[in-house]
C-alpha cells in the first residue's frame, strides 16, 4: 500500500471531514485547541465560554458516532462541561459504551507563583465494546522487577490510570519549533497500542504538529490528519510528503475502515438532540 493512501492530511475543520465519514474509524485520538488564549496562526483561541461549551459538546458526540474509540486530551479548566457531555452520551447507550478517566500528569509544568501550578491534563477513553483492548501491549516494568523481586512477573505490569508523560517543551527532540504546543509522543502510542490493532486507522482531527502520524508510522497504523490551518498542514506535508487534501463544503465521502454498524452507530436524527445535529 502506497504511503499516499495509508496516511492522508486534510485542511478543512474537523466536523467538516467527520460528517462526511463512511462507516466508522477505529480510533480518533483529538487534543483540542484549549481556548485559553494561545497565538495561534489561523485560529482565535478566545471563544465564548459558552460557545466554545458547544463546539465540544457536537464535536464529541458526532466523533463518538464515527469511531470505534475516542481519546480526547483536554485543559482541566472543562473537566466538569466534559464530564457532563460523556456522562450524557454514556447514559444514551448503556453497556455499549463504556468510558475510562485517565490523566496525564508531568513534573516540569508552568509555574504559578499566586496558586497551585497546573501538573496535570486529563485524558479520557470513550470505547464502544467492539473496539479492541490490548493491555499486553503496553506493559511496563513493574516496581518488583526493578527492586529484583523474583516474585515479579517478568512480563512486566499493565500501567495504571496515570499516565506520566512530561510535556513537549523547547529543547525537546520532540519539538516543532513553529507549534505553540504539542503532545508527548509516548503518551499516544501507548493510547493507540492499547486500543488499536496493526493496520487500523486512526484520525486526528486537530492535527497540529502531526505527532499522532509520527507515531503511527512507528506503530503500524494508518492514519488521517485533519488541521483547518494551512501552514500547520504545509509543515506536516513536507516532513512525511504526503499531498494536501481539501474536502468540498458540500462534501464527498471519506472512506472509514468498517461500515455502519446501527447497533454501535446511531443515525444523526435520534443520536443527537434537537436542534444539535451536526
């Protein structure tokens, strides 16, 4: 398979590209823009509070819709809006959807000399039960191991719900200088190694840097990129050389890996409430 066809980067907004899904992803792994007032180059990061509320509200639930497992990275500051969007999209559906809270956390973080400093990033799993877990494959050596306890599996332990992944700062090798910010690589591929399996495909819908496409190319799986900014997208483009994509307003079909499946999948007229459908 070609590398064109197994990753693909599109510049158009997110809910844009994930309306126009056939079928469904296996994975969508998003970290959006906080909307806490960072410079970005093509996008205000200073919406309404309410707006912004809403934004995440139908982005999630139509993400929900259109993958079998969605990660989402997001600023502490929403916890408790977030939690009530998942809480309501899990009430919808019962067994079939199940929901993990995890959390990033990382001892070097931004100073704040008037209050407590901001060490963590909460980090949430929303998995229909046909998607896979693979908790073998993201084993780590466990305290007995590393103290030479002979008791100690010497396959190591699966991680706790704590993920502890510094942040991308400046002198990283990680880092692209021309991003404000950016995701710890070893934080996603553990999430993705998890929860996908060899050849699956994986969507970003806030692109950024394009570190969840660096990990999939060291893990195995495809990937689509969306990034409404077009410098992001050009940068992306020449590291990996792929060709930008623009999808229609009008939209054409994105092909997913699976097809609609009614039991996981529901359609937008009784997913989403009135007036909210995407």
């Amino acid at each position: 398979m070609s590398e064109y066809s197994r990753h693909r980067i599109f510049n158009n907004d997110c809910l844009d590209v994930l309306r126009e899904v056939n079928g469904r992803v296996d994975c969508i792994f998003a970290d959006p823009p906080d909307n806490i007032g960072m410079k970005y180059d093509a996008y205000q990061d200073n919406l309404p509070k309410d707006d912004y509320i809403a934004f995440l509200q139908r982005w999630l639930w139509l993400a929900t819709r259109k993958a079998r497992c969605v990660w989402l990275s997001y600023n502490a500051k929403w916890w408790a809006h977030v939690g009530r969007i998942v809480t309501e999209t899990e009430a919808r559906h019962g067994d079939l959807l199940k929901v993990k809270q995890c959390v990033q956390t990382y001892t070097f973080y931004q100073h704040n000399h008037s209050d407590l400093g901001n060490a963590h990033r909460p980090l949430l799993r929303i998995q229909w039960s046909d998607s896979p877990l693979n908790p073998d494959a993201i084993r780590v050596p466990s305290w007995r191991q590393l103290n030479g306890d002979k008791r100690a599996d010497p396959r190591g332990k699966v991680p706790g719900d704590v993920f502890d992944f510094p942040r991308v700062v400046g002198n990283s090798k990680q880092r692209r200088s021309w991003i404000k910010t950016q995701l710890n690589e070893g934080l996603v591929r553990r999430c993705l190694l998890l929860t996908t399996n060899p050849g699956d495909l994986v969507l970003d819908p806030f692109a950024g840097s394009g570190t969840t496409l660096r990990v999939c190319k060291q893990i195995d799986r495809r990937c689509l990129l969306v990034e409404a900014d077009p410098g992001y997208c050009e940068k992306i483009a020449e590291e990996h050389n792929l060709t930008i994509e623009k999808l229609p307003v009008e939209g054409r079909a994105v092909e997913g890996s699976r097809s609609s499946n009614p039991r996981y999948c529901k359609n937008q007229q009784t997913f989403f409430p009135t007036g909210e459908a995407a």
